[in-house]
C-alpha cells in the first residue's frame, strides 16, 4: 500500500537536520500509529526510518560516548549549552523513539514519559551522586536517568521497569554505547530486587496503593542505611524534603533515629 501524502511529508519531517522538526514530526509519527491502524506498516517504517536518521546526525558525540571520552563535565557542558538539550540528549542516547506498540498498564500505573533533564541534573547535584555509589530509577522506562546518572557522575545506575519492550530497548541502547555500568531489570517495583542504592529515583511510576507498597520496601531499606528518594512530595515520617526544584520532584533524605 502507498503511503498517504501527509505520512510522506511526515517521514521526510522525522529525517530533517533540524532537530525541532524531527523532534516534532515523531511524536505526530506515533500519534498516527495509534490512531490509524490501516497504516500502521506505513508509520513504523517511517518512524524506523527516522531513527536510524537521528543516530547518523549524532555520530560524533555517540563515538565520543562509545569512546568513553565524552563523559562527566564535559557530556554536562554540552548538554547544558545545548538550547534544546532534552530532544537532543534523547537523540543521542537512543531514546527518542520509544516502542510504537504501547503495553496496556494495570490501574494506578503511569505510562512512559521520559524525566527532563532540570530534573534529573537537580537529583545528581543534591545527592552528590559520584563513583562507588548506587542509583535505582523506579520505573525507569527507557534509561534516560539510569545513562545519564552513569555517564554524568560514573557512579553505578540501575533500572526497574515493569514494560519489556521499554526494557529491551533500554538495555540495546545502553549496549550500543558500550555502557557497563549500568543494569536493566524487567519486572514489578513491588516485587524485584530493589538493592542498596544511595539514591532511588520515582518520576511518578505509579499512585495508590502501589506506591504505598513501593515506600513500605524503600523503608525497609532505609532502616539499614542513609538514602535518598527523588521522587514527588512523599509525606512521609522516614523522610525530609532537602529541595524542590519543579512541581513534580522533591529530593528527600532519611530521618535519622536519634
Ligand atoms: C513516568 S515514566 C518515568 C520514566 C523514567 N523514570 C524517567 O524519568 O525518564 C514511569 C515508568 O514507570 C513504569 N512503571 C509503572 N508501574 C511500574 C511498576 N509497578 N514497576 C516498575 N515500573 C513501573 C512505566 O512503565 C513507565 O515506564
């Protein structure tokens, strides 16, 4: 089947130099995929098309990462002069096309959307996140939290994500950079491993009675050792907020008996 005119305007949109048009014409790319299915072939080549596209624009800086000589300040100087920095570090860490086939979720769970980059840059600061330490994004969807808490501070950085095709994704991009640091595990936050990390990060995963049963496991660990949870205003007695950069993130720390 030919593709419609607007879908090949679109394709040809998502492998523009610009990174605001490509940015643009792949979130109306997956727009159409949900909303046309008699399309869909049509759409996924187009939107596979321009992924492909997006790397080869980032060559250079993905060589540099894989290289391992773009890492720390300098990787947080470009990112920081970058005036779209979010669609750009997206781009070059492979997690600008997430999966078109979206997962139907379970009541009080959040679909992915990925952290900006204020946000996690804020988490990194405050915590002192650095070599030797751990960070556990709940809910990490596609890694950007996880590659970026690595490749920034060198410290280790571990991901939970209930979706399999989000993980698979996010392990293939970590891999294609050759990250080691860095670990992906599929499952429920309420059930898998959660480790003895410094900081656990939630960008809203999930409300109710999940996160109730997420906070009740972080206790438990926190009953052990000192640690912070990035994640939205958590009233609770074995937490402190230390700051709150946006609306949505406040970083806390433990309570410590005295
Ligand atoms: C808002 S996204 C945040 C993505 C990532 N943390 C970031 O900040 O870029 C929330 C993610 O939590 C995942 N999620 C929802 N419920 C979950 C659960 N019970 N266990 C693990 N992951 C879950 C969703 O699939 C989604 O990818």
């Amino acid at each position: 089947m030919d593709s419609p005119p607007e879908l090949h305007a679109l394709s040809k949109l998502a492998r523009s130099e610009e990174l605001a048009d490509r940015s643009f014409a792949n979130g109306v790319l997956r727009l159409r995929y949900a909303r046309f299915p008699e399309e869909r072939p049509q759409t996924k080549a187009a939107y596979d098309e321009a992924r492909a596209c997006s790397l080869h624009f980032h060559a250079k800086t993905r060589a540099a990462l894989q290289d391992g000589t773009l890492r720390g300040g300098a990787l947080r100087k470009l990112l920081e002069e970058h005036p779209s920095p979010d669609p750009f570090v997206e781009e070059v860490l492979e997690l600008a096309h997430p999966p078109l086939d979206e997962a139907p979720l379970p009541a009080h769970h959040t679909p992915y959307v990925a952290s900006g980059l204020t946000e996690v840059l804020h988490a990194l600061d405050v915590t002192r996140l650095g070599p030797g330490d751990t960070l556990v994004d709940v809910g990490a969807g596609l890694g950007k939290v996880v590659l970026l808490a690595h490749l920034l501070t060198g410290a280790r950085a571990q991901g939970v994500e209930l979706d399999g095709a989000l993980v698979n994704q996010a392990r293939a991009s970590a891999a294609s950079l050759g990250l080691e640091g860095v670990e992906f595990v599929q499952g429920d936050a309420r059930e898998v491993e959660l480790g003895d990390a410094k900081v656990y990060y939630l960008f809203s995963p999930f409300a109710a009675e999940v996160l109730e049963a997420v906070l009740a496991r972080l206790e438990a660990i926190a009953a052990r050792r000192s640690l912070f949870v990035c994640a939205s205003p958590t009233p609770c007695a074995w937490l402190t907020p230390v700051s709150a950069p946006s609306s949505w993130l406040v970083v806390h720390r433990t309570v410590h008996p005295a």
